[in-house]
C-alpha cells in the first residue's frame, strides 16, 4: 500500500515539474534580445549584429545628429529616428542569412554609403 501512494506522489511530481519547466523555458526563450544601435553621419555603431533565427530582438536605436532611418528591404523592416528621440525596431528573425540595412532618410553626403548588417544565423 506505501509503495502505491509513494508511486503515485512520484508520479505527481513529475508531471507537475513537466508542466511547469517547458513554460518557464519558453518564458526564457522568447524574451527579446535587446540591442543599443547608435547612429552618426554617416555610420552605426554597431555596424554589424550576430542574430539568431526565431530569437525576437529589440533594436534601440539613437541619434546623436540629424534624423535618420534604418530599412532593411528583404525582412521589411523600417523605422526614422528623430534627434534626441530614440527609436525601436521590433522583430523576429525567421530567415538565415545577411541581411543589409540603409539608411533610409537623406542625412547628407555620405548617407548612401551607411549601413547595417544582421548576421542571422540557426
């Protein structure tokens, strides 16, 4: 009879903790990746950003300067950002590969030569 009760407690348990692990693992999983980006004429900084597919990721992005944009063409990304108005990007990466951003708001003579790249890796 203890041996029966003593199983199913075990059991109990176990169920209980397979329930609860996958949703705090999940929880954990899906928080964004947050990624300070700050732009100058005629650069950002970082210029290049390591990316996991599927992982959501916060770009948090200032000017110092001038307003600017930020578009990515292929992942249908864009965003302006205002002098001393921070702006964000929200996304998920569903693809692999590199993926190049522009600036997508005319800041002078150099604007055609700045960019971003996110590395989006599996």
């Amino acid at each position: 009879m203890k041996t029966k009760i003593l199983k199913a407690l075990a059991l109990a348990n176990l169920l209980t903790l397979c329930s609860v692990m996958p949703t705090s693992l999940a929880l954990a999983a899906d928080a964004p990746k947050t990624i300070a980006v700050s732009v100058k004429r005629f650069a950002y900084e970082p210029s290049k950003i390591n990316l996991k597919k599927g992982q959501p990721v916060v770009l948090e992005i200032t000017t110092e300067d001038v307003a600017h944009g930020l578009k990515f063409k292929e992942l249908n990304l864009n965003t302006k950002i205002e002098k001393d108005k921070p702006g964000e990007l929200s996304f998920t990466p569903m693809q692999t590969g590199d993926f190049v951003g522009h600036c997508s708001v005319f800041c002078g003579s150099g604007h055609g030569s700045m960019t971003l790249t996110l590395h989006v890796t599996e």
